[in-house]
C-alpha cells in the first residue's frame, strides 16, 4: 500500500510556465482590481469586463505547457499514492499527467451555468460569449471560485489532508482562506516540504523542512529526497 502524499500547489507552481503568480512583482493583481474581475458584484456590474478577463486568461492557460514540477510530481506517482489539491484555475496538472487532482477554485477551461454553478461544461476554445447559456437558458461564465463565493471542494480537500502520511506545499503565498486552513488538517505526525523561492509565513512552521527554490529546482530535491 503505497503512502497518501498530499500537494497544495498554488500559482508559482505555474509561473516556470509563464503564467502570472497574483501577487509577486508584476503578478496578476497588480494589473486589476480583484474587485473589479474576479467578485459576484463585478459579474452584476459588468459581465463583459469579467467575462474579458477570464477568456484572456483562458488563453494564456491553453498557449502554456506543463513545466518540469508538474512532471516531477507525476513521477512520485510511482512510489506514492499522490492526491494534488491546487487552488490554480489552470488545468497544467491534468495535462501533465496527475492522476487526482482537486480544484479549489475551479478550472478555467470549463464553463458553470449563471443560475446553477453545479452546471459545468467543456469550453470549446478559448472564449465563452456573453450570449452563450447553459441548458437552463442562463449565461455561461468560467467555472471558478470569485471572492465572496462558496469554495464547495474544501471540505473534501480537508478530508484529504487529514488521511497525509507526507504533505508538500509547492508556489503558495497562503493569502487566501480557506484554502490556508487546510495545513490545519494534516496530521502532526506527518513530515511536512515546502518549496517556495520565498518561503511564506505561518503559524507554527515546526518541523516544516524548508526548500527555498523554485518549483522546477526544488521537485528535483524533493524527487531525491522522497525516491
Ligand atoms: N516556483 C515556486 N514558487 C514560486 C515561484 C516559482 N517559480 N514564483 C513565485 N512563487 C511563489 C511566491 O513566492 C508566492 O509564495 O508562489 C506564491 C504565489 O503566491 P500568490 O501569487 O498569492 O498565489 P496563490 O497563493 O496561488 O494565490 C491563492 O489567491 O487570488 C487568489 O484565487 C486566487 O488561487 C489564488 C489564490
């Protein structure tokens, strides 16, 4: 029985990708206002702008390739049960290979019905038209999680890291709750990585061993360190 390795990845590990972290130097925040793009309130304001802002990211995400971190955890999948839990909106771990991966905050290259956000379905390209709508006849929007609204995986993600024999936290600021709480849930008995070139702050940071590199530079020492 292979041991349950449990990953949190957050943006940097896509930004060996050249995808945009939100909130490093230049990341995607400093360009928008959150308030403006990525709440309920925006989508009344103006559907256009939000909808705008995810097709563009949306194009971004298809034109990016995995990079080696993505890979490397798919190379763990030999020696562990590994069940990744990302809070990116990209679908770079499934293109990698990963075999189990829970989206947080939803993916981007699906869409959710305006009235019923359990409504999801495949975006054909890289654009969702204002116009288009859902078998209810409501407009269809990207399927992630904006500020304010439910993160409706939590729980089962909490579930997930509550059974980790291992856990790594790879390319996270854990600025943003819920999501932050899940460190909470794994069980103290169990060692915990995280690779991050800075690495962020927290609570209780005991035991935690520390790779501050890159997630491409620092897979190849966790590869090492767990194979
Ligand atoms: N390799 C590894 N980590 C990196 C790299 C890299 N090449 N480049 C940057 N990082 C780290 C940064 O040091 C930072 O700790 O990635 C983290 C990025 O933090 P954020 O930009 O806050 O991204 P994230 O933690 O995923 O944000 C969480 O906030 O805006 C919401 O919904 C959005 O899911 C997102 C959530």
């Amino acid at each position: 029985m292979k041991k349950k390795l449990v990953v949190l990845t957050g943006a940097g590990i896509s930004a060996e990708s050249g995808l945009k972290t939100f909130r490093d130097t230049d990341g995607l925040w400093e360009g928008f206002n959150v308030y403006d793009v990525a709440t309920p309130e925006a989508w009344l304001k103006n559907p256009e702008l939000v909808q705008d802002f995810y097709n563009q990211r949306r194009k971004q995400v298809l034109a990016a390739e995995p990079n080696d971190a993505h890979r490397g955890l798919v190379e763990l999948e030999a020696h562990y049960d590994v069940q990744i839990i990302t809070q990116n909106i990209d679908d770079l771990h499934e293109r990698a290979g990963s075999s189990n991966v829970t989206h947080l905050h939803g993916v981007i290259t699906r869409s959710q019905s305006d009235l019923n956000p359990e409504l999801t379905y495949p975006v054909n390209g890289w654009e969702i038209k204002m116009g288009e709508l859902c078998e209810l006849g409501a407009q269809l929007r990207a399927h992630v999680v904006w500020f304010g609204e439910a993160v409706p995986m939590i729980e089962a993600a909490a579930g997930i890291c509550r059974s980790a024999d291992l856990f790594v936290l790879i390319g996270s600021s854990l600025a943003v709750y819920p999501a932050a709480n899940l460190l909470n849930f794994v069980p103290r008995r169990s060692p915990r990585y995280i690779i991050d070139p800075k690495i962020p702050e927290m609570r209780d940071s005991s035991r935690i061993v520390r790779i501050e590199k890159t997630a491409t530079e620092g897979l190849k020492e966790l590869l090492q360190l767990l194979s």
